[in-house]
C-alpha cells in the first residue's frame, strides 16, 4: 500500500505551541517542545526539529504532553523510518488514550503492516470522535481501501489455493475453487484464474471450456506464449488438427527459444503428417490412414504371443497399481480381432515376441528432443521390398512412470498409455486423427475405459485383410473399402 497522508493531515491541526498542555513539571521541556511545533511546519527544518522534541523528551514530562512529543516525532519519522514511527505512535496512545487525534496516523501505519483489523478499529474510532474532522475523508477513503484489500487478498487467497490443487493434480478442486471466483465478476487476477482454470480444463478433458479460457487471457494480453501453447494443446484435444498447429507456429514465432520450443517444433511435423493420412475422423474405422504404404502384423502361425514383464520394483514411481494395465490392453486389443490375436505370460526373455519394460528415464520413450512421450513401442518387423505386407518379428513396450518434471504418473494415465502402445505392437502403425480414439496421436482426456469401436474395427481389420500378389488389399466386409495402391 503506498503510504498515506492522515498522518499529515492530523498534524497541521494539533502541532501548535496551543497542543502542549502548560504544566509544573514539564517546565524545563516547554521551550523545547514549543520550538518544536513551530519548526515541524518547516520541511526543511525537520532535523532541528527532531532535535528539539528528543531534547524535550530527556525531561520528565506529563504523560498528555510526552504523548503529544512522541506523536510530533513520529509525523517527522514518517518518511525516513517508519518502524521508529510507528512505535511512537503506538506510545503515544498508550500514554494518552484519550488522544484521538493519534488514531488517524496509528491506524495508517496499521494498514501500512497489513494488520487490517487493527488498522480498521483503529480508523473507526477516530471517526467516532471526529466524524467532521479534516482528516475524516481520507480515513473514509482508506476504510473503503481496506475493505477492498481485504477482499482482494482473500481472492488471491483462494486462486494460490487452485494453484497448489492443479500441481497436487487435485483438477476438479481446483476447478471447483476457480469457477466460484468466476462468479465475482471483473477483478485484478481474472487472467491467473482464467489461466489455471483453462489448465485444469484440458486435465479433465474439458477443451471447449478451456480454448474459451485461454482465448480471454489472449484478449487482455495477445502477447502470452505459454498461453498460445496451452491453447494449441486444447485445439488438439478437441480434434481441432489445423487450429492447433497453427496455435504451435504462432508459439514458436513468439519465442523460438522458450523451454517449450523445442517440444513444439518436435511437435509440428507430427500434425502435419496425421492431419495428411487422416481421412474422415467420423468414419467407422481408420484402417486407411495406418495402413499405407504398408500393413504391419504378426504372423497368426505365432499364435499365442509370448509376453515377458520385466521386474520394475526397483524402477523410481513404479506402482503395483500398474501391473494389470498392459494384460488389460491386450484383452481389449486381441478381443477386437476376434481372437485371431492371443497372447500369454513367459518367464523366459529370450523366448518372448513383446517385452515390457518400465523406466523412470525420459529420454528412455523419447524420439524426440523434447522428451514429451509417456511410453514408446519399438518394433522390428520385416518383409520384401515393395510388398504390402509386413510382419512384425519382435517388440519392446517402455512405459514411463516418471514425467519430465519427476512427478510420478497415476495409474489411469499409464492404462491409457498402456493401451496406446499395446495397439502399435498388436499393428497399429500410424495414429488416429479422432480424438476419443485410443490411438489418437496424443493424450487426452476423451479417451473411456476400452476401445472405441473406430480402434477395435482398425486393428480387425488389418488381420482381415487379404493382401494379393499383384499388391491390391481387399477387407472382407469393411464398408466402402478404399483402393490401395
């Protein structure tokens, strides 16, 4: 708070020689204190001035006059140390509570520490007993601050507490907290609620939401990166391909070289490809956009696959909690094919057809420099050049437990990579451009417990397919196949 006149305005009414009460056993210090209230009126006699109350103050003086000494000396201490002003102030009452005249300048230097309800009782009983004073419209002007402040602080208060629940990834409290103080209307933090608020949205899955919130911080403040950032990844979340990527090259132009850069850039090229193979994301199935120039799967002589689980107990944020998260993928995915594809369990390494292994390294799953994967399938897979079919031979699923920032993923964000990743080793080998797809080329919250009947149809599909000689790719009841190449 910037610092107040009342105690001025106080003290051209009382500083005269007529304030100090003539009295026997102040008689020595009378001089002194009338010097100076006639000196304290003079700016630049401040120091003389000083030196005649401290004089003063060296005799034994009245408890009414000394009290009057200290809060002269504390309107001159005002400026160039205000904690030596503020405990003359506080002495001073002490010494004399019936001087009100005090209260004014006290209950400044009380709002000035923070201390509002003191400040308030203090300002209040000034006004009780000067209601017309000359400093009365400046107390009334800092009451109504003090209301304000107060009101404020506690606002702040509450968007820091949504701040601690979005990084505790508790989202829906923090949404809770964040669309309550929406409702307040304009204040001087709108854009930290919107922004946490628009965060918390996209956590949840709540895009259309979260694209309004980021697009009203923009308004206020176009020049916000992080913000262009946030919302390409809402845009991406709502399936909004050319949105978001256009949102990404606007962020890179701001700033090339923010931390986010080089995820974005890894990022670009990424859209650009999904949104060329894409197709129609409204289609029953996707089988089109994965399966050129090639189709990519396991021999059905290989039947069931052998699966070997790596021991990751030692592996920093592993939760036994993860454990039935890829056996529960590969139910889901080889259900989806009719049972053509069937796995089980092995001990033996040497023997298996998929591995899984668990990391707390990021740059483990990465393929890019960024290092924003939670998971990566490796896959070795073989076939004659130019032949349309390719079968895979060999695999490595990696699942992070760790994010990039070391915070430890739940047990529901690593089923759903899990079932992402399981895909690509089942055949999937491209992504899908529908966002409530599993297989959708980034994480999001539209994703349900299971496959969407576009990921169970894709990955029949590429079993059904019938891949000829002379190269053409027929699926047995697939509606409107398209030609292959």
């Amino acid at each position: 708070m910037k610092n107040c006149v009342l105690a001025a305005c106080f003290f051209c009414v009382v500083a005269s020689s007529s304030a100090f009460a003539q009295n026997v056993t102040d008689e020595k210090a009378m001089p002194y204190l009338h010097q100076g209230a006639l000196l304290i009126r003079d700016d630049s006699k401040k120091a003389e001035a000083i030196a005649a109350f401290e004089k003063a103050m060296q005799y034994t003086l009245s408890p009414k006059n000394e009290s009057m000494a200290l809060a002269c000396l504390a309107n001159l201490y005002h400026e160039t140390d205000k904690d030596k002003a503020f405990e003359f102030l506080k002495k001073a009452r002490e010494l004399d509570p019936t001087n009100t005249n005090v209260l004014a300048p006290l209950g400044s230097a009380y709002a000035q520490r923070r201390e509002y309800g003191t400040a308030r009782e203090c300002l209040r009983e000034y006004l009780k007993g000067h209601p017309d004073g000359q400093a009365a419209p400046s107390v009334n002007r800092l009451l109504t601050q003090i209301d304000q402040i107060e009101a404020d602080d506690a606002l702040l208060g509450k968007i820091n507490k949504a701040v601690t629940s979005y990084n505790e990834k508790n989202y829906r409290e923090a949404i809770e907290i964040l669309e309550a103080t929406q409702k307040g209307g304009e204040h001087a933090h709108k854009d930290k609620e919107q922004e946490i608020l628009g965060l918390c949205y996209v956590r949840e899955g709540k895009y259309k939401a979260a694209i309004e919130c980021f697009k009203a911080v923009l308004a206020a403040d176009p020049k916000k990166p992080a913000i262009v950032s946030a919302l390409a990844g809402a845009y991406e979340g709502m399936g909004d391909l050319k949105q978001a990527r256009e949102c990404l090259k606007q962020y890179v132009h701001m700033d090339s070289k923010g931390e986010m850069a080089v995820a974005a850039k890894d990022r670009l090229p990424v859209l650009k490809k999904v949104m060329k193979t894409a197709g129609d994301i409204e289609s029953s199935d996707y089988f089109q956009a994965v399966s050129k120039p090639f189709i990519k799967r396991w021999s059905l002589t290989r039947m069931p696959l052998k699966v070997y689980f790596e021991p990751a107990d030692s592996v920093k944020n592993y939760d036994k909690a993860f454990q039935g998260s890829v056996p529960k993928a590969l139910d889901l995915w080889c259900k989806a094919t009719d049972g053509k594809v069937s796995w089980t369990t092995t001990s033996d390494r040497a023997e298996a057809n998929i591995e899984v292994v668990y990391t707390d390294d990021p740059a483990a799953v990465s393929r890019t420099q960024s290092h924003s994967e939670a998971g990566v399938c490796e896959i070795k897979a073989g076939g004659q050049k130019g032949a349309k079919i390719a079968g895979i031979n060999h695999v490595v699923i990696k699942l992070l437990t760790t994010d990039d920032n070391g915070k430890a993923f739940t047990a529901a964000e690593l089923e759903a990579t899990s079932a992402h990743e399981v895909g690509h080793a089942l055949g999937i080998s491209g992504h899908s451009a529908n966002p409530n797809d599993v297989m959708f080329f980034a994480a999001t919250k539209n994703v349900k417990d299971g496959l969407t009947t576009r990921d169970a149809n894709t990955l029949k599909y590429i079993y059904d397919a019938v891949v000829y000689d002379t190269g053409k790719i027929e699926v047995p009841g697939r509606p409107d196949p398209e030609k292959h190449d």
